[in-house]
C-alpha cells in the first residue's frame, strides 16, 4: 500500500506540566489531593495509557499504581511522556500504598463519575481523611490543548479527509452503509490511524433521520442524503467531522434541508472566537434552522468538546453561556431529522484560536459524491 502514512514526527506534548494545574484544580475544590481512577484521565497525566491503573495525586507527589502486566508499559511509557512519577506494581488491592501516600491529607478528591459505590465504600475503610466527590477537575485542564495535541488532533483530522476523499465515489456503486463504514474505517488505518475515533455512523434515506443508528446492510438508494460522521485516533486524540451527501439529484425538500443544515452551520462557525460565549454558537446554528421552519427537528446540542475522548467538555448547548477560550476545541454540528424521510448533519472539528477559529475538518460540503 502506498497511501500517505501520518508522520510519525509529532510535535511533543507538555505532559509533565498537567500535575500542576490539575493539583491547582484540585486545591480550588478544596482538595489536599486527588485520585484519579478515570483511565483517560490518568493517560493525560502520566502517558500510560494500560487498561488498569490509578493515580495519585498528592501535593508533591504523583504516584501510578498499576499491576503486573503494565509495569514494563507503565515505566516507558511515563518516562517517554517526560513525567516524574512513582510506579507502584501491584496484584492486590492497594491499600497500603494508597494509605500511605495520603499520610497527612485531611480531605481526598474522588471523582464522582468514575467511583463505583462499592469502591467508594472500601475507600471510606482504607482512607482516615474525608473523601470528596469532585466532578471535572481533570477534564477542565484537559479543555485546553496544547501544540502538541493539536497537532495530533489535525493528523487525525487530515487521514479523515483523505479517507473521505478516497470512499466518496464508492457511493455512486449503490453499497450498503456498512460497506462505506467498513472501507471508511480500513481507509483510516492504512493511513496511520490507531483506530476509528467511534462507530463510524453511514446513515442514508430515512435512516438518517436517525442521529445516532449504527450502519446498516441496506443499500444506499439514488436521490438519497447520505449522513456520513467520522473520525480518527492518533496516539489517542480524536477527530470528528460529519458531511451529507447525495448520489444523484435529491428532492426539493431533501435539498433544502440540507442547504439549511450547511447554512446554520457555516453561522455557528463564524461565532466560534475567544470570549464569545458558547451559546452563541449553539443560537447561530439554531436561529437559522427555526428560520426555515425545522426548529423542532434540530433534536440534539450544537456540538461538543473533542480531544482524548470523542465527546468531553466544553458541552456546545444553549445552556453553556461561558466564554470560549483560546485552545479548545470544540464540534459545530447541527443537524435536521425528518423521520420516515430524510436527515442531515454537517460537522467541523474546530479550534479555538487568538484571532478567531481554525478548522481542522477540511473535507467539501457539497452533495455530489464524485
Ligand atoms: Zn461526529
Ligand atoms: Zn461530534
């Protein structure tokens, strides 16, 4: 295979310098430390990225508790991230190590949305200090990327659009959705990519009145919108990117739904700038689509955060009225869904930049697939 391969020449991240502002996170939520049992959480503050570990986070100290089977991985990998950190190989619980470290912290950050109550409750008899349910004290820091991220995000970005580019034309050969989704998804690796960022979505007819079905053996039809939303991974940062097309002439309706969509989402780009709120970029996307007169077939937000997870903060919604900050990266993506007829989404992964926004979702948003 000759395709263009992603340069193994990314730009280095600052991945050392994440303990400080999460501790600093931690100290604002009145934490003395913090343990991070969400596994990309401890991959954005050490490098590891194995399938069992935690992390301690204590005032001076970063501690990686893993088990046998990582601790080759877990010693590369955090010395390659540039981390000063402590690993702690384990078969057992670890209740000693964890004892031990909080010697001296009166109150344990948890967080809330990765602790099982039965966890929870065993913390409560190994810890003597007050546990602390914290929501979001690592995903905050992780909002804003730094040039290496970013950097890996756009690689990620660029095998999409090649990937798109290259499968486009196949939808004129009448193949099933699950046909596309599959080449789009060996398009991804054969370009570098580690994987596909989620379930690669090929959604035509009236099954892209469907947001979120999965890829079926139905064959796509002429006349049809085709919702096609994709992404990939590299070195664990995701690109998503959503476009609508058609094979052949769609109707009228089907046409000016997706003209509406393109529209809406062109407005919600341009709010993209720092300090404007994010809810703004949500009522761009929306005023123009209940200007056409399909505000109640817009059925989801506007977008959403993207980095090491497909979907993180900031959530793009017209509830966030916060100010959008120079670093984030964020999804504009609205979309119309006419069920038992038509659908249609067009998606940029954009980000938040001193002067403005840049895309890194560079593929046409015209219909014609060729
Ligand atoms: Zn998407
Ligand atoms: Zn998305």
């Amino acid at each position: 295979m000759s395709e263009p391969q992603v340069s193994q020449a990314l730009v280095p991240m600052d991945v050392a310098g994440r303990s400080e502002r999460v501790r600093a996170a931690a100290a604002e939520a009145e934490c003395d430390a913090l343990l991070v049992a969400n596994l990309v959480n401890v991959r954005y503050l050490t490098g590891f990225t194995g399938s069992a570990g935690l992390v301690w986070l204590g005032a001076d100290e970063l501690v990686l508790v893993t088990d046998r089977r990582y601790a080759e991985q877990a010693e590369s990998e955090t010395n390659r991230a540039g981390v000063e950190i402590r690993i702690e190989i384990t078969n057992d619980a670890p209740k000693e190590i964890l004892a031990a470290a909080a010697t001296g912290a009166g109150r344990i950050g948890l967080e809330a949305a990765s602790v099982s109550w039965a966890t929870q409750r065993q913390y409560a008899e190994w810890f003597s200090a007050e546990l602390v349910p914290t929501t979001g004290v690592v995903e905050q820091s992780r909002q804003i990327k730094d040039d290496g991220e970013l950097d890996r995000m756009a690689k990620a970005a660029a095998i999409a659009d090649a990937a798109l580019a290259e499968v486009r034309p196949m939808l004129a050969d009448g193949p099933s959705e699950k046909e596309v989704a599959l080449s789009l998804d060996t398009a991804f690796r054969r370009r570098g990519a580690e994987t596909s960022a989620f379930t690669t979505i090929v959604a035509a007819g009236p099954n892209a009145a469907l947001p979120h079905i999965r890829p079926t053996e139905r064959p796509i039809g002429s006349g049809e919108l085709v919702i096609v939303d994709m992404g990939a991974v590299v070195d664990g940062y995701r690109s998503d990117m959503t476009r609508t097309m058609a094979v052949g002439e769609p109707d009228h309706e089907a046409k000016r739904v997706f003209e509406t969509v393109r529209d809406a989402q062109q407005l919600g780009v341009e709010q993209v700038a720092p300090g404007t709120p994010i809810s703004d970029v949500d009522k761009a996307c929306r005023n123009r689509i209940e200007a056409d007169g399909w505000g109640d077939a817009f059925v989801h937000g506007t977008g959403h955060g993207v980095g090491l997870d497909i979907h993180e903060q900031p959530w793009v919604r017209a509830t966030a009225t916060e100010p959008l900050e120079v670093g984030q990266v964020i999804t504009v993506e609205p979309g119309i869904y006419l069920p038992g007829f038509c659908g249609a989404r067009v998606e940029d992964t954009v980000v938040v930049t001193e002067d403005g926004a840049r895309r890194l979702t560079h593929s046409p948003k015209t219909l014609a697939v060729a």
